[in-house]
C-alpha cells in the first residue's frame, strides 16, 4: 500500500510539472504585440546666409528643413552667445523638404558671429525637438571696414552738404571727408537763394547723377 501511494504522488508530481510547462509553450507561443510609433523627423538640411556682412546691414537667411508628416512647426535663428532669438516663424507646414526666410539686422561691431538655426514640432501635446538635425550651427563674419576718404567739390563758394544728416561747408578748395566704407546719404540744396533776384539750381553730380540727394 505504501509502494502504490509513492507511486501515485510521483506521477502527480510528474503531472503537475508538464502541466507548467504547457502551459508557459502556451504563453510563449503567443505572438508579441507591440506598437512601437514612428518618431516625427524635423531635420535641418541646409542654412543658407552670407558669409561676411558689414556692420549694421540688413540681411537674409534661409533655411531648409525635412519633415516626415505635417506638423505645427517652430523655427528660430538665435544668438549662440546669448542664446537671444533673433527671427522666429510659427506655422503649419506639409510633409516633405520646406524652406524658410528669416530677415537679420548684423552688429554694429566687427566680429564672428555665431548662430544657430533650430527647428521643433508639436507631437503629443509638446514641443519636440529633434536630436539629430534638429539644430544647426553656423557663423558669419562681421567685417571691420577701414577708412574711406570722400572728396567733394563745388563751383558754388557758399554751397553746404550733408553727410549722413550733418551739415558740413565746402570750401573752395574741396572737402575731404574721412569715414568707414559703406553706403552714405550725401545731401545738397536742390536751391540756393545767392542774392536779391538770383539763385543757383543744382544740376548734376561729377558722375552724372541728377538726382540732389544720393546714397553712396
């Protein structure tokens, strides 16, 4: 009788092993469910901008950024140093390569300006932001300008000219003026009243240009 029991908790026990591992084979043999979603692609492909620009000149940028779906998108070009946003443009783009034009203002020093052009997206109620490609680097020389020197001649004695808002006389001789190179406003009296019944009209530049205010 005790030979039969042992015998009768042995299989049990054999049983329940096989039992276990039908049924982990069961578990294990089901297919793996997973949902795993794509990531949003903002990618900078290119930023476009002049190389060198003199002090205080307006320029342009333009940047190109691959996208893989339409997005609510965000681009910015900011000071490196500062980390200040200089031109920003918010908007609703369409999936594929999309280019931007962001309008600058250089420093009035020379210098080598770094900037960085950044890109985000709106996914999943937050911004995201790409890590590779979603910024890019660039820097552009602000050139130091030496000194230019602008002569100016009149055949009238009493004539005046403004440079840049401020009034300087001519003298018979000519003037020499000595400023940074770049484009001025230069001024004379289209009229000037010489005496009682008499008075001279401006008529032209050395150049030819007619016109009595000029950029130059």
């Amino acid at each position: 009788m005790a030979d039969r029991l042992f015998l009768h908790e042995h299989w049990k026990a054999k049983l329940s092993i096989l039992s276990i591992l039908l049924l982990l084979l069961a578990f294990s043999s089901r297919p793996a469910a997973t949902t795993l979603e794509q990531l949003p692609v903002a990618k900078i492909a290119s930023v476009e901008s002049p190389p060198e620009i003199t002090p205080g000149e307006k320029f342009t940028v333009a940047v190109t950024v691959d996208y893989s779906e339409s997005y609510s998108t965000d681009i910015a070009i900011l000071d490196s140093a500062t980390g200040y946003v200089l031109d920003s443009k918010g908007l609703i783009i369409p999936a594929g390569r999309n280019v931007f034009s962001f309008s600058l203002t250089g420093p009035e020093r020379p210098a080598v300006w770094t900037l960085l052009a950044s890109v985000r997206v709106w996914w999943h109620s937050g911004w995201y932001a790409n890590q590779y490609g979603g910024t890019y680097a660039f820097s552009i020389r602000i050139m130091d300008l030496p000194i230019a020197i602008l002569n100016i001649t009149s055949n009238l004695v009493s004539a005046v000219v403004r440079i840049d808002g401020i009034t300087h006389p001519i003298s018979p001789n000519g003037t020499e003026f000595r400023t940074t190179r770049g484009i001025h406003r230069i001024e004379v009296e289209p009229r000037v009243i010489l005496g009682t019944g008499a008075r001279a009209v401006f008529d032209r530049w050395s150049d030819g240009m007619r016109s009595s205010t000029r950029g130059s």
